[in-house]
C-alpha cells in the first residue's frame, strides 16, 4: 500500500481527522506553555546544586556538534519512518506532549542549578523559536534523553500500535539506529555535565511511564 493510501485509508474513520487536528494543536500548546516555564525556571531563587559524585572523575567535553544533529535527525528519521504508520506516529506526538508537561511538575519541585563545570546545551532550535535566550536549570529530567526514549519505544512497537501487520524492510535497522541515538545522546549530556548524572538516569523511567498511559490511551494491548 502505497503512502498516499495509507492516509486516504486512515481519514476515511473521522475520528482520525479530529485527532491529529487535536493533536498538532495539544503539541503547539504544550511547548509554548513549556518554553514559557523554561524562562520563569531560569531564574527561579532558592536553586540547588547536587554532589555528582561521577562528575569528580572527568572534565566536561563539549559536544554539542555530536548531540544536537543527532537528535534532530532522530526526530526526522521518526517522522518520515511512521509517516506510515499515522496511528503510531499520533501515539509519539501525544506521548512527547505529555512528556513536556510531566518535565514542567518535576522541574518544579526539583529547582536545580547547574552543575558545576557544566557546558551548556546550545539547542538552536529551542533558541530561535522558543525561549530566545539560552536556558540550562531545565534539569530534572533530561528532556532530550526522554524524547529519545519516547520515540525508540515507539519505533520497537510501531507495529503493535497500529494495528497492522505491516513489515517495513527497514524495521530492524531504525530499531537498531534509535537505541545508539539513545545511548550516544544520554551519555553526550552527562560528559558535558549538562545534566546531572540522576537527570538522565531517571528519564527513561519517566518516559516510560508517559508512553505505557499513551498506550493506554490509544487502546493498545500488552
């Protein structure tokens, strides 16, 4: 089935229109409430600065140049993978939505500073379109290790949420492809002292959690 019939096939049941219609705008509200919090956390008072006891071991290393490609080549890889697959791709972006939220109640209960030594995330991206000034206290949790974790878990039950049979000739590699994303990504944060080594240590657990109510949500089964 070719990409076109596979959309025309999934807006033939109105309930899908709705839900990506819903969906885009859930997305599009829940960063620009997200990057509104950024700044307020920015310069929230009475901030905390953990003990990493890792961080004793090494000096940070920059490498922005290796992280950032990848996470956005990640998220569009993602896009154009389950573009056929729509049921699964709506299960992302619903997940990556709630995930911001649950990030907003963590970092406001966990108001922690940067780490000592830290080379900060020069996301380009967040700059320009969204806080427009750099942020580093959006620690507690590592936001891109939980993407990452979102669209990897995604992407091994792709299948599954859809509800389809269909087998892509490049199931195994974009498996194989988001799992290193994953780990070259969360390692990356933490040898630049980014994020606290509990920040990315947590993450997935968080991820996890946002993505089996998503699954949920969607009706999918274990």
């Amino acid at each position: 089935m070719s990409w076109l019939q596979i959309w025309k096939t999934y807006f033939s049941n109105r309930k899908n229109i709705y839900l990506v219609i819903g969906n885009i705008f859930f997305v599009v509200f829940s960063l620009n409430i997200f990057t509104r919090f950024l700044v307020f956390n920015e310069v929230r008072p009475y901030v905390v600065n953990l003990n990493d006891p890792l961080f004793n071991l090494f000096n940070a290393i920059d490498l922005n140049i290796i992280a950032f490609p990848l996470i956005y080549v990640a998220l569009i890889t993602f896009i154009i993978y389950n573009s056929f697959r729509p049921r699964a791709l709506m299960a992302g972006l619903t997940a990556y939505a709630l995930m911001l939220w649950v990030r907003i109640v963590a970092m406001y209960i966990t108001p922690l500073d940067v780490p000592a030594g830290a080379i900060g995330l020069h996301d380009p991206v967040v700059f320009m379109l969204g806080t427009g000034q750099e942020v580093q206290r959006d620690l507690f949790f590592s936001g891109h290790t939980a993407t990452l974790t979102i669209l990897a878990l995604v992407v091994f039950n792709a299948r599954k949420i859809s509800g389809s049979d269909m087998k892509l000739k490049v199931d195994t590699f974009m498996k194989v492809f988001f799992l290193l994303c994953l780990i070259i990504v969360a390692a990356s944060v933490v040898l630049q002292k980014a994020h606290y080594t509990i920040d990315v240590f947590a993450a997935p657990f968080f991820a996890f959690g946002v993505y089996s109510f998503v699954k949920r949500m969607f009706g999918v089964k274990n």
